[in-house]
C-alpha cells in the first residue's frame, strides 16, 4: 500500500494536520500589530518558539526543522498569552 | 516452534502384523500347569492367587515350568481383548495369565488417575516402574503426572485362576472425571502396539531479552556467530551468515535465532563404550576423595591401531559412568584417565557387578571397549553490534547518563555517614552500573568520573559503542544481584552479547535483562523482579531508541523559555523560578541546526557547579551541587548564547529545548515544563 504524503500547505492554521519540511515557508493572517508567538509544543513542553512583531494582514514565517524530533507536534499562534491558531506539524 | 513429529517404525522382532494406533500387543499363557498346581522355578514358588506383583510376574514367565506361552498377538485397546475385560485369545477359561504391553501418548500434561479392576490379581508398569498392584477382586487407584505430547511404555499383566475371569483398565484425564478405557478417547490419550520414534529435531534458540519500557527493542541489531577457531581461516568467530547478515529484535525484544544458528558439527574426539567380557581390560582405582576423582586405566590392547589416547573425551563405564573423562597418561601397556566426580561409584548395586572385581585399591573390570567419534555442535555468540543509522550510542548515553544519576552515586556513596558504607538506596545492579570505571569498586573515583562525563572533560568509556556500555545479563543473575554479591557476580561487567551451546532436541528459550554502564538511576533499565529501584529518571525528549514516557511524578515546576535574536545571536533564556523543592540538580538539552547556527557560550546565575557540554547539533548543560549543600531555591536563570551563520527573518525551529531534568538530593526527578 502506498502511503500518501500529507500535503503542504501555505496557510498552515488553516489544516488541522500537515507534514513540515526543512526551511519550509507558511502563511497566516492576524488582525493586531501587537507583539505575537510561535511556539511549538511536544506534549505539554514548549520545546522551541518565535517571538516576532508581524505586519497587519498576510504574514509569512519559515519553519526550520533539523533541531526539531520527529514526529507530531503542536504549532501555535499566540497574542497575548491567547491562542488564536493551531495546528498539528508531522516531522519525518 | 517447532513440534514434534513421530515416525512409526516397525518392530523387526515380532511376528505378527503391527496396526499401530489403538491397538496393543498382547501374550497369554497357559499357569499352574493348566490344572491348579503350584510351580517352583529357582527357588521361588507360585501358587493359587498372585498375593503381590513379584507373584504375578512369575505366573506369567516362561521359565517357570508350570507357566507356557500359548498366544500372542495385537489387540484393539478399546475392546475385550484390550482393556474392556482383558480377555484376548488363550488357551482356556481358568489358569492363564494375559501380559498387554504398548505405547500411550498424553494429551494433557497433568495428573491421570488410572484404574486396575481385575478377577483375579493384576498389575500395571509405566516406563518400567510398577504403578499399581490390584489382588483379586476390585478396583485400584493411582495418580500418574503425564505431559502432554509425551509417549509412555505400558505394561499390564492379570491372571486367572478360576472362577470369574476379567481385567479393566481405565484412566481419567486431568481435564475431567470421567474414565476412558485407553483407545477409547483419543483427545485425551493415544494409544499405539508400535513404537514410537522421535525424528530428530535441531536446536531451537529462542531468546528472551528484558528492556526498560522506555526502550525500544526492535531497534536494536545484533549478529549471531559461530566459534570458528577450529577452522582453517583464521578468525575465532564469524558470522552465521555468509553475507555477514544482522538482524533486529522483536518489539517485545524477543528473537527466535533458529534460523540463524550454524548446524554443522564438529568432531569433539572419541567416546568408549563398554559391555561386559572375559578379560579384565579396564581397572579403576579407589576414589581420590581429595581431587574428587577417579584414575580408569584402559589396557591398550582395547584400542584399535593407531588409536590418539588424547582424542578419548567420554566413556560409558557399564551403568557406573556416561560422560566426560580427562586424559592422563599412557605407557606401554595403558592409557590412563580421569573421571571427575562428586559421587563415588556404587560397584556393587550395579547390574555389571559380576563383571567387577574389587581388588583391594582397585577394581578390575571385565570389559570389551568399542569406540565411536563424537560430534558436537560449535559454540554461538548473539552479539549486539553498533547500528549507527538507529542507534548513537554518544547520544544514548546522554539521554540516560543524566545529572540525576550523577546526584544517586553521591548521594549513595557519601550517605554512610561518617561510619562510611553507602546510603543504602540502591540495588546491586544499580551500584555495578555506578562502578564506571569497572574496577571492581563504587568509590569516589566513580563518582568523580561520572561528574567528569557531566560536564564533559571525560568520556564515560574509550569508545563510544554499544559494546562499552550495554550489559546483557542472564535474567535470575540480574533479579538475585544484591548490594552483599555485586562483586563477585559473574556478569558483573560491560557484555554486549552471549554465548550459548547448542543442545541436540532441545528447545531453550534464555533469558536476560539489559542494563547499562552508568544507568544508576535505572532510568533506562528494567527493575529487578520484586523490588523497584530507588530512583527513576524522566524522559522528556524524544530520543532515538527511547520512548516517550509516563514518568514518575512528584512536584511540577514550569521553567521558562525564551527564544530571542539580536543582530548577531539567538539568544535562549531558561529560568528556574524561585521555589522551596531543594532542587541540587538541573540538566537541559538544547538541540541546535548546526548547518545555520553555532554555539557560542552560556551564562548563567547558579552558584552551583555548572556545566555545557557541546555535541555535533545539540548542548547539554545544567549545575550540580555533588554534596547537597546548594540548592536551586532562589531561582537560576541560563542564558545560551548562538551565533548565526547567515541573516534570518525568521528564527522559529532553529533551536529547541529537547531535556530537562532537575532533581533533588536523594536523586528523585522533579517534573518540569518548559513553558
């Protein structure tokens, strides 16, 4: 049986799951210029995250994964300490 | 596994046609003379009713001069000449003794309980050991353990004298108490006039291997070897398979290697049999209660021409002696051997007696010798070998050689007191694996090293392999390891494999425990059998060949995480806060894209022992107080410090924090969340 690869999509948040690859790009919009987060969880544990001021509208961000286990984790978009997007990443 | 298949050979010695399954073979005579009278042979004397098996047994032989074979033949078991009334063809109706005799295979392994009703007296042997006497008249009872799959000889004999005339035999299986005459119920015994023979069945090797549940065994390779030191090419061992093959464990780190094994033999010498003769060719001097020993002389006429004495390895000595014997000497009249054995030899009990001779300091044994070449399988190894694409041993041991374990050695080592001894929280197992510099002792050169391997000024071994840290040892060795004979236990070192012999028809199933060099916390070794080790570590990252797991918990301590870029680092900020867990121990994991980033340097607030230790594409770094006498409670803040390699937008997944471990005096894990 041939398994078929998740796809990759630009608008990360809007998949509940997909498979990331090394330097991979991915885009989602916010409605605020305030201060946001990425931050990926393995678990209950942050294990890496991205703190970043982000224009109004469109942002792109590029997701680097040689540090990161294999496996599923949890990406989130967090504006002042709420979650306001996320989504489950598949490293291979 | 493999079962047992049987072949049925017929038996040239009789003369009758042979049916095989359901049917015994049977004789029946004619006694008392066929009119009542008694018959002396030999001094012993039968008469009316069998009072006992010795009785019976000499009604029914032919040497007895009142007693004449009248019939013989096969039966059906389930049938009145079998065992429904025991009454097959014979002579008359009064003075005759009926002798059935066959095989029966048990279905069921346990406890069958037989029953012998007979007019008159009967008997029944089982593997040649009388089970049961039954005197005329009614019924008899006696419990035999049977395993399934098993054959079994049977005999029955029953006489008559006069009157009434009848023998049942009947068993009730383990699974019911309900009786069955034997060929009656074949699913719970078989029954067969032919015997049975075994086809000869290879070694099967089916290993058990323990891991700790973190582990995953079917990530882990190893090879089987063959001990090839007799062959001509050089190497000692070699590999079972000609393309040099390894293989993986089964998930629940099992592995039948009977596929792999190396079935050709090899010549192991010669073996001597015995049987009884006219000349006394052998003589065995009195027992050296010291060496524990016997001194066998063989008169080297008994050797055939150009006979190696050295190439002797095995005698079998009438029914005294079956098995190794050791070379000693041989002159011009005998070759002289050692038989090496804790009990003396019962000359007199033996069958062979009137073949020995006790001659004051010696016995002469008339004995005609033949000779035979012994063939043995070569010796294996299961070696686990070094996997590098699943399997990195410098990384596993950082996964399982942590600050928690370096805290248990001190804390072992120096909680004697000032009367010194150690604290007493660990087992023999984890104390062996404390001893990292496996110099037979758990001292301070150890727990030195240990800190040493911490903070990354020494290896824990020279190399780092499989086989400098894995001990694989035998399953009740690892369980009956205790803090009194860690010392002297045979596998009380590093072992990456095992050796095992081969054993003709044999099914082995070894089994072992893994554990490893330094894992004194046994964090990622198995418990010993009933008890638990004193100190379990958490597993927080996902390590190869480690699983995630549920981890011992006692207090949660959220520790921060930030992740900042400057102009020219990326800055990650770890900070314990304040707290009143007495925390003397931490370690943290940060994995790094070391292809876009290098490690730069670390500050930190600790007062502590602090350490970072840099590898290909991850650090570990952390502090220790190795007496106790610092703690965490104030809160520590770790700042680690990464140069870029490039310009970046975008920083997310760079780095990431894959351990963290803080631990308290006495070893145990605190829990922590990286938040």
């Amino acid at each position: 049986m041939v398994v078929e690869p998740y796809p990759q999509y630009e608008m990360i948040f809007e998949e509940s799951i997909s498979k990331v690859i090394d330097g991979q790009e991915f885009s989602f919009e916010v409605t605020s210029i305030d201060k946001h987060q990425l931050i990926i969880k393995n678990g209950i544990s942050v294990i890496t995250k991205e703190s970043f001021n982000p224009t109004m509208g469109l942002n792109t961000k590029i997701l680097y994964t040689k540090s990161l286990p294999n496996g599923e984790l949890n990406l989130s978009l967090i504006n002042d300490s709420l979650e306001i997007a996320k989504t489950t990443i598949i490293i291979e | 596994m493999k079962k047992l298949l049987y072949i049925l050979l017929l038996l040239p010695t009789l003369v009758f046609g042979q049916s095989g399954d359901g049917y015994v073979n049977y004789k029946s005579y004619k006694t008392h003379y066929g009119n009542g009278n008694s018959s002396t042979y030999n001094g012993y004397t039968y008469s009316g009713l069998a009072g006992d098996a010795v009785e019976l047994q000499a009604m029914l032989d032919v040497n007895h001069p009142g007693t004449s074979l009248t019939h013989e033949g096969e039966v059906l078991a389930n049938s009145t000449g079998g065992f429904q009334s025991g009454r097959p063809s014979r002579w008359a109706n009064d003075y005759y003794g009926v002798y059935h005799y066959g095989w029966f295979q048990a279905q069921e392994t346990g406890t069958y309980r037989f029953s012998l009703q007979s007019d008159d007296g009967s008997a029944l042997w089982v593997d040649g050991d009388l089970k049961l006497f039954r005197p005329c008249c009614g019924t008899s009872y006696v419990d035999i353990s049977l395993t399934s799959g098993q054959w079994y000889y049977f005999e029955t004999k029953w006489q008559e004298y006069g009157g009434g005339d009848y023998m049942y035999l009947k068993y009730s299986p383990p699974s019911t108490t309900a009786y069955y005459y034997p060929g009656q119920q074949t699913s719970s015994l078989k029954v067969t006039n032919i015997e049975p023979t075994e086809e000869p069945i290879d070694p099967s090797v089916d290993f058990q291997f323990e891991f700790n549940s973190n582990m995953e065994p079917d990530k882990i390779k190893f090879g089987v070897y063959y001990d090839a030191s007799t062959e001509q090419n050089g190497s000692d061992w070699l590999n079972t398979s000609t393309t040099n093959s390894t293989y993986y464990l089964d998930s629940d780190g099992t592995k039948d290697v009977t596929d792999y094994l190396n079935l050709v033999k090899m010549s192991d010498g010669k073996k001597a049999t015995t049987t009884g003769g006219s000349v006394e060719w052998c003589v065995v001097y009195d027992y050296d209660t010291t060496n524990k020993r016997y001194r066998v002389g063989i008169d080297k006429r008994e050797f055939p021409s150009g006979f190696t004495f050295t190439d002797l390895k095995q005698l079998k000595l009438f029914d005294l002696w079956d098995g190794e014997i050791t070379y000693m000497s041989d002159d011009a009249y005998w070759a002289n051997y050692y038989i090496y054995t804790d009990t003396q030899f019962d000359f007199t009990s033996s069958t062979f007696s009137s073949y020995i001779r006790d001659a004051n300091g010696f016995y002469g044994m008339r004995a005609e010798f033949s000779f035979e070449d012994v063939e043995i399988y070569k010796k294996h190894r299961l070696l686990f070998v070094h996997a590098q694409d699943l399997w990195n041993p410098q990384l596993f041991i950082d996964d399982y050689v942590t600050v928690g374990d370096v805290v248990s050695a001190f804390s072992e080592l120096s909680g004697g007191g000032i009367n010194g001894g150690l604290k007493g929280d660990l087992n023999g197992v984890q104390i062996q694996n404390a001893d990292v510099n496996q110099d037979g002792n758990f001292d301070f050169q150890d727990t030195f090293k240990l800190l040493k391997f911490l903070q990354g000024e020494e290896n824990l071994t020279t190399y780092q392999r499989t086989s400098d840290i894995m001990r694989v040892i035998p399953k009740s060795e690892y369980d009956g390891t205790t803090t009194s004979n860690w010392k002297t236990q045979p596998n009380k070192g590093i072992k990456s494999g095992v050796d095992f012999e081969l054993i003709y028809d044999s099914i082995q199933t070894p089994q072992y425990k893994v554990t490893f060099l330094g894992d004194i916390n046994f964090s990622h070794s198995p418990a010993q059998t009933g008890t638990s080790p004193a100190t379990q570590s958490t597993i927080s990252s996902r390590m190869m060949s480690v699983r995630n797991s549920s981890t011992q918990k006692n207090t949660s301590l959220e520790v921060d995480l930030d992740i900042e870029k400057t102009n020219e680092n990326i800055v990650v900020t770890l900070c314990i806060p304040e707290n009143n867990l007495n925390i003397i121990g931490s370690e943290f994991r940060i994995r790094f894209d070391n292809e876009r980033v290098s490690y730069d340097r670390i500050e930190t607030t600790s007062n502590l022992n602090n350490f970072d230790v840099e590898r290909s594409d991850y650090i570990k770094l952390g502090s220790i107080s190795t007496d106790g006498s610092l703690n965490l409670n104030g809160g520590v803040e770790y700042k680690i410090y990464f140069s870029l390699q490039q310009t970046f937008d975008s920083i997310l997944g760079l780095i990431s924090v894959t351990k963290s471990e803080l631990v308290i005096k006495n070893g145990t894990i605190i829990e922590s969340v990286i938040k």
